[in-house]
C-alpha cells in the first residue's frame, strides 16, 4: 500500500507506549473509523503487525460477526478500529465508552460520507473527550470533507501527496489459477 495506515499507526502506538497503558488496557485510547469492515480488519491487523506481537489489545469492531465477542474484547482494547454502524450499536448498547479516547482517526473519510455514515460520524466525535488528537484522511477534498474537517478539527494541518505516482514505483503481478487454487 501507500503507507498511510503508517502514517496514524506508528504515532499512535509510540504515544500508548509513551504512556505505559499498554500492559492493563481498560478501555480503547485510540480510534479509527473505518466505512468497511474489510478495511477495519486490514488495519486492525496493521497495528498488530507494526506493534511486533506486543499484545496491545486491538480489537476490530464491524457487522457481520457477534456482538457480544466484540463488547467483551472492548473492555481489553487499547486500539479500536471500527465501522461507524457498529460502533454506534456499541455505544447504544452501554458496551462501548470513548471517555479515554485520546486519538481519533477518520480513515477514508470520503467515503464514509459517500457511504451515509455522516450522522453517525458525528454522533461518535460527540462522545469522544474534546482535548483529543484528530487525523482525517481523505481521497479527495470535497466540500462535505472542508465542511467536516472545519466543524472537528482544531488548527489542522493539511498535507497533500502529489497527484500522480511514478511508474518506476510501481510493480504489478498477476497469478492465473483455477477456481480450485
């Protein structure tokens, strides 16, 4: 990929470890709103891997799977990534606090507000404490985006990659296999 799971991921596991609440996680000190449940796990699974195996407590949260499994890991989660359906279940539910949270990250944002999710976007930044870093990433910088970034975010920075990627970066490979394989 591009890296930029990185780019949240590394801050916000040096800031847990700066913190020494990794050992007895008792609520998540770190969100990440993700619009897919592919993407949730895909993430999820990055922390765990820049992480080395250190057992953080990272706890995927999406539909599709028992809720009950994710309302009892939340309890052991110092990093939540989660889709904004589920989470406001969660939070419906009494499950789920974000009082502790200390890092927020809006991950594709853009298409969380193609998906609908504006509401419950809003919803969960409502409850999470208003002294908290805020990250959004974004494909694109539509007006939603602009209006969404200047209604949550305090003195924010904006960082732009350049539009094009150079070929010579690029490497694609393709398997054929048979439907069995």
């Amino acid at each position: 990929g591009t890296g930029k799971t990185a780019a949240f991921a590394l801050p916000v596991l040096q800031l847990l470890a700066a913190s020494n609440e990794r050992a007895q996680p008792k609520s998540p000190r770190a969100l990440v709103l993700a619009p897919t449940r592919e993407l949730a796990v895909q993430i999820a699974q990055e922390f765990v891997k820049f992480s080395h195996g250190k057992h953080l407590g990272v706890t995927p949260i999406y539909g599709g799977v028992s809720i009950g499994e994710q309302a009892r890991r939340i309890a052991r989660t110092n990093i939540a990534v989660g889709t904004p359906g589920r989470l406001i279940d969660l939070l419906n539910r009494g499950a789920l606090k974000l009082n502790t949270i200390t890092t927020l990250v809006l991950d594709e944002a853009d298409r969380m507000l193609d998906m609908g999710f504006i509401k419950d976007i809003e919803t969960i930044i409502h409850k999470v404490p208003k002294e908290r870093q805020t990250l959004m990433f974004s494909a694109t910088l539509a007006k939603e985006i602009v209006t969404l970034s200047r209604k949550f975010l305090k003195d924010p920075k904006h960082v732009q990659m350049a539009a094009s990627v150079k070929p010579e970066l690029l490497h694609q490979t393709y398997y054929q296999t048979t439907a069995d394989q």
